[in-house]
C-alpha cells in the first residue's frame, strides 16, 4: 500500500485537511504501507514556502511523519511528456473560448434545461481557423477528450460508482499559459509514484470519474479510491468560513493537545465512540475504514474541548515530564500532577496550581474564628492522604459544622479559590507551615 496526502501550500492546514492526513497515515500505518506526502504546488501565485514549512509544521505537531516527500513543482518535466502522449494519441485538443464565453454557454445551456456540459465546439475548428485565432493572440486551453463510455469503481467509502463518459464535461487539463491542472498533474504522480490508494473528501468524486479515463489513457492503473463525507460545523453546515479558526496553527495557539485533534478526527463520522487515546498506536491497532459512513460528520469545537480536558485528566507524569522541564516547571512532581490534572483543561493550568501550593496566594476568610478553630485542631506533620479527613472531622465534631459550611471556607482560605482539586491531596504539598498562615489571613 501507498497512500498520499497531497495539501496545496496555499494556506495552512485545517481540521478537514487534518483529517484526510490522519486516516491515510493511519491505514498506511495499519497495513505497513508508505504514507507520501505531495505538495501540490503549481499555483505559482498563491502557493508559498512559508505555507509548505507551515504544512510540515503542522503533520510533525499531529505526529504524522511522512515516508518519501515530493514537489509537483519539481516534476514539470513529467506533466509535459504526459501532455506530449496524450496529444499524439488524439485526446487533448486546444480550445480558444474565453472564460466569458464559457460562462454565457453555461447560462444558456442551463436555461434551456441541458446540463452545462462543454459542446466541443472546438472540435470543429479547421486547422486554418485555429491557425487564425493563434495569429489574433488566442493561446489555447487543452482539454482531455472523454470516451462515452462507462466509468465505474468500487468506492472503498461509497461503494459501486457510475457515470458515463458522454455525461460528463470534457476537462481542462492544461492552462492557456501552458501549466497542467489538478486533474492531470495527480493522475501522472499516482502513477509515477505508486499510489495504490487514494482516501479523499467526496467533493472529489466528480474529478474520479474523469481521472478513471486519464490513468487508462496514460497507460496507469487506477488506485484504489475512498471517498469520505466532508466536514460540517454542529448546525450542519459548511466549515469554509471558519476555517481559519480551525486551522492546526489556530488549535496549536490554543494549547489544545495534538492527540485530542488525532482522537476526535480518527473516530469522526463512526458509530464509535470518541475517546481520548494517548498514542497514535492505539489509533492504528483500532483503524476500520469500514466504518466510515455516508453522512457527513459535525465537527464540535465543544467536543473538542471536553476530550482534551479527559485526555489530560488521565495523561500520566511521566508524559508530561518533558514538557514541564522544558518550561522550567521541575517543582510540579509527580503528586502535584496527579492531585490536579483532573481539573485541568489546558496543560499549562498546572502552573495555576503550583502557584497555589506553593504561594504567595491571598486567602479569602470569610469567619476568623472558624479559621482559628481550624488553626489550633491542625494536625502534626507528617501529612499525607488522609491528614485532611482526620482534620476536618475533629473540625465537624468540634463545631458542629459540616458539608458546604465546614468544607468551603477552608477550601478558600487555604487555596483563595471555591472550587479545585481534592484537598485530600493539595493539603499535604500546601504543607503545614503555609496552611497555618493561610488560615491567619496572612498572604503567604
């Protein structure tokens, strides 16, 4: 098996390119094939290598390492053989229409209830004609000539697919200024490069049909073709417009863990269920392209928030160590992490939490003597565990206090917060010198 992932770097990458990088890699992976990544970049105007850096950038951040790597604007010298045979064996021919008269046919044959199929008008040009409009300044256009015959494959996503030749538009495949299109130059690249599958949003299957006939005219066999659903946001419509609040750039800023994006996209458009999953390896070993349905899938921004919360709230220390050293945060130990990560929703919340066991905090104390009651029922260190439950229940028993009005007000004094970890844990790393200031109201 080799697959492709083939951007255009005309932009960054966002959660729907994301997704079609994941699932190839992962069936490449799952099947021990090759995963090639191909930047398509023959759109000289608006492709950048800022935007291919970024590109790389972004599948290296997901943990999508590529197997072999290639440039379409390093292989022009391939496209043009290709246009070479396939102009000596009678299937490109030049046409002269301008984008506007292409257009105006289009209206008319729609109005007139045809569909905006191109007539072929350039067909029956005399070579005297297409001699005179070239000497006029018109540089032609080339299109592929379709046979009417019947298109079919088995969609590894969609099933049995058909159409017929003579229903389709005869496609551009060359550019007046001489640069292949899309349709060609993937055709040629699947072919010279050995893609043997090719997993790809739907809006492509129009494009399929067409290429069924440019891989058999090149002398290629096609690939294996999968065609999933695109995504949609959560009311079901399109994503184009958010796009760039949903770029990998975006949710990287936004400190959201690469394995949440790999967990939620890995499992999108399934009847399973979205669970975090800490590797790329427990993604591989669970990969089933069957079950990929037809209906498009709704991508939750909320969602995605809610895994990544309980996937750094079963995240061990030992995966997160590097990332604390790295950030100079060598005093969260390994029971700081685990007394907090469950109330974690971005890693870098736990720096919150090592301010607050180690201070300066400025507890909140809302009954001075009730504090001072908490003072001098303190146990002796050393604490642990359960040093917060033999506390608090002296506490009950010598006040007659209990639930919100015993718990609360220590939680404040101690941490100056209402809500948080387990006190069972924090009170041990607060330790008992601070906890004794706290409960004075000293800012400590």
């Amino acid at each position: 098996m080799r697959v492709r992932f083939a951007p255009s770097p005309t932009g960054r990458l966002h959660v729907g390119n994301a997704r079609i990088a994941l699932l190839n890699w992962l069936w490449a992976r799952q099947q021990g094939g090759t995963f090639l990544l191909r930047l398509d970049d023959t759109d000289a105007e608006r492709s950048t290598e800022d935007f291919a850096l970024g590109i790389e950038e972004d599948l290296r951040w997901l943990g999508l390492a590529w197997d072999a790597f290639a440039r379409q604007s390093d292989r022009t010298e391939r496209y043009d053989a290709a246009v070479a045979r396939l102009k000596a064996a009678g299937r490109l021919y030049p046409c002269y229409e301008t984008a506007e008269e292409l257009e105006l046919k289009r209206k008319l044959q729609l109005k007139s209830g045809r569909p905006p199929i191109y007539d072929r008008a350039a067909l029956r040009l005399t070579q005297d004609e297409r001699t005179t409009l070239e000497a006029e300044g018109h540089a032609p256009h080339w299109r592929f000539k379709l046979e009417s015959a019947p298109i079919a494959w088995d969609d590894a996503v969609q099933g049995a697919k058909r159409f017929d030749g003579e229903n389709l538009s005869d496609p551009v495949l060359l550019r007046a200024d001489g640069r292949p299109l899309y349709t060609l130059s993937s055709v040629v690249d699947d072919i010279e490069l050995g893609v043997t599958h090719v997993l790809r949003g739907e809006d492509h299957v129009a494009n399929t049909a067409v290429q069924v006939q440019l891989f058999e005219a090149l002398g290629g066999a096609a690939p294996v073709f999968a065609h999933l659903p695109l995504l949609t946001d959560a009311q079901g419509q399109g994503l184009s417009k958010r796009l760039g609040a949903l770029s990998l750039k975006a949710l990287r800023e936004d400190s959201l863990e690469p394995m949440t994006i790999n967990s939620y996209l890995a499992k999108l458009g399934t009847p399973d269920p979205i669970v975090p999953r800490h590797s790329l390896d427990a993604l591989i070993a669970e990969f089933d392209l069957s079950r990929f349905g037809r209906a498009a899938p709704k991508f939750d921004p909320a969602e995605l928030e809610h895994l990544n919360a309980r996937l750094l709230h079963e995240m061990p220390y030992e995966a997160v160590r590097p990332w604390l050293e790295a950030r100079g945060l060598t005093a969260v130990t390994p029971a700081l992490w685990e007394a907090v990560r469950g109330n974690l929703s971005r890693r870098e919340e736990v720096g919150l939490w090592l301010q607050v066991v180690q201070g300066p905090i400025r507890p909140e104390i809302e009954d001075a003597d009730f504090c001072a009651q908490a003072a001098d029922l303190l146990p002796p260190e050393p604490w642990d565990s359960h040093t917060w439950g033999a506390w608090t229940g002296a506490l009950k028993q010598a006040t007659g206090r209990k639930g919100k009005q015993l718990f609360l007000p220590l939680r404040r004094a101690l941490t100056g917060m209402s809500s948080g970890p387990e006190l069972a844990a924090l009170l041990p790393l607060i330790g008992r010198e601070r906890t004794l200031c706290r409960l004075s109201s000293a800012t400590v």
